[in-house]
C-alpha cells in the first residue's frame, strides 16, 4: 500500500501530472451506476511503474491516505454490457481542461479483469485470481490506440461481462498502460482501478487465471517498448488472452496481438532504444529523460523536446 506522500513530492508531482487519469464511474447496460459509487478510487491520479508491486493490485487497495472506499456492490447480470469511465481528477468530465479525460501523449493499451471474491468490499486483494474479460491496443492500420479510443468516447470504454461466469461477487479491475515512455523500464505507467460487482445468472464456466503482481514482467514487450522508433507495425498486449465463453482467447477491436515483430527495446540495435555514449538520435527516437543514457543531440534538423520527465523526443 501507498504511504503518504511528503509536501515538496506532492509538489513536484502536481507539475508533471497533467496527464494523469483514473477510472472512477461503472455504467450497466449504459446506465450510470454513480459518480464514484461501487469503484475503488485513490485521491491520486498518479500511475504505478513497478509491476512487481501489490498496488498493480488495485492502485493501492485501500489507504488511509485514500478517498474513503465506497460499500456499493453493483448488480450486474451476466452478459450485460458495461462501461467504466476515466477521468482527468475525481471531479469527474471538465470539457475546459484539456488534459481530461487523459492527455493525448498517453498512448497504450486498455484491459479489463475480473477476479472471483467472498465479499466484494473485502480489504485484502492480494492472492486473487484474475481473468481477462477484454482488451484493446494498437490499430497499425490508423496509427491508433486504445486510448486514442477512449478519448475520442469521453473517457468510456464498454464491454461485456462474460454470460458463463458463474453468479457472486466480483472485483472488477479496470487498467490504462501508458507507453510514452517505456522505451526503457520502469517507464510504462500503469493505472487502474477496481470496480465492486455482484454478478447473477451466468453459468459455471472456470476461466485460466493469472496473479497480481506476476501476470506482467518489466521485460515483456508490452510493457518495455519504443512507440516512437521504429514505427509501429503491431503491438503485444501484456497479460493473458481475454476468456471468452465460446473457449478460444476472444476478439478485440484491433489486430490480434502478436509476439514475432515487437522486441522489447533492451534488444534492439535502434540508436533511439539502445543506449550510446556517442552518434545522434533520428526522428522519432528518444534522446533523454530520467535514467536515460543515450545519444542526446538529434540528428538535422530535428531538436531533443522533452515530453515528459523519463521521455525526450527527437522531433
């Protein structure tokens, strides 16, 4: 869990988060369940960086230091469809701020788990059994991502509850993985959020589980790689395939993922993935942030323009 955060580091962090986001409203079948009502939300919209840390669980689970956690459990039939909704703060949609309901920059996947509990307001997270319900990434064809997506909808992204689960109470984790700067890890920005769900009819289907930390490393192709250079031509979505009741891993909106044409970048040979002591950075390629040890003059006539604190850009 998070502890509190000392003053200057909240300071420091308010500069640089302009596009931050967090997953704070769950619709049934297009009917909005709430503002804030039966979702897991932190008072920081901050991201988690180290896959290997319990708050990839659920932000953090539950915190002192957090907004108080809501005791709603949403009714949801099996089979229904749902949305969950991001927004820039905990204010919810803010047309005049241009960083909402996340900055364009962060682009990257967006994914959906379900996992099987007691009770779904339960305080403990850990140990639980996840299974993916849905994911979306890369569309080489229109240069777009999931978040690209989710912008253009106002922060929603729908789906379907799976119609063979069995009946109970579910978390419901929602994730947005920003790769702007995950040429190098820890770099990606993981954010997400758990919904609190009791599910009614289904069936008696066992989905494949995977385990919070563990289903991501910070070597896995989705979560290291350079967006930028080369261009994209496919992206692999981390994590499991997405269950589906007809037993094969699903569809998404996009090309199905692929693990043949995206290296992580810690073995490429790019001059803007593999650190240098000297030569310069081509278009698109990265040529400074935090831990970075590369070539940091770009080639003419392009420029090294910061993006963020761990992403400069030759452009």
């Amino acid at each position: 869990m998070r502890a509190s955060l000392p003053s200057v580091v909240l300071a420091a962090l308010a500069v640089t988060a302009s596009g931050h986001t967090i997953f704070q409203e769950f619709y049934v079948n297009g009917v909005s369940q709430g503002h804030l009502n039966g979702v897991r939300v932190p008072d920081y919209d901050g991201p988690i960086t180290d896959v290997t840390s319990n708050d990839v669980i659920c932000n953090g689970g539950i915190n002192p230091y957090h907004q108080p956690m809501s005791q709603t459990i949403i009714k949801v039939a099996a089979g229904s469809s749902v949305t969950i909704e991001w927004h820039h703060s905990l204010n919810g949609a803010d047309p005049s701020d241009p960083a909402d309901p996340v900055d364009s920059s962060h682009k990257g996947p967006i994914m959906a788990y379900m996992a099987k509990v007691t009770n779904a307001t339960q305080s403990d997270v850990t140990g639980l059994k996840w299974f993916k319900i849905y994911e979306d990434g890369y569309t080489p064809a229109t240069n777009t991502w999931a978040v690209d997506r989710m912008i253009a909808n106002k922060g929603k992204v729908t789906f379907n509850i799976p119609s063979c689960i069995p009946a109970g109470q579910y978390l419901l984790r929602g994730e947005l993985i920003a790769l702007h700067g995950a040429s190098s890890y820890p770099g990606a920005q993981l954010y997400m959020e758990c919904a609190q769900l009791e599910v009614t009819g289904g069936g008696s289907a066992s989905p494949a589980t995977v385990s919070f930390p563990g289903a991501y490393k910070g070597t896995d192709p989705g979560i290291t790689v350079n967006i930028y250079y080369p261009p994209l031509t496919s992206y692999t979505i981390p994590g499991p395939p997405v269950f589906s009741c007809g037993g094969s891993s699903g569809t998404t909106t996009t090309a199905q993922p692929t693990t043949t044409t995206i290296k992580p970048t810690t073995t490429t040979t790019s001059a803007s993935s593999t650190p240098t002591t000297g030569g310069t950075v081509p278009q698109y390629g990265q040529c400074g942030g935090v831990g970075w040890t590369g070539a940091t003059v770009c080639a003419s006539p392009y420029t090294c323009q910061k993006l963020n604190d761990y992403y400069s850009q030759c452009l």
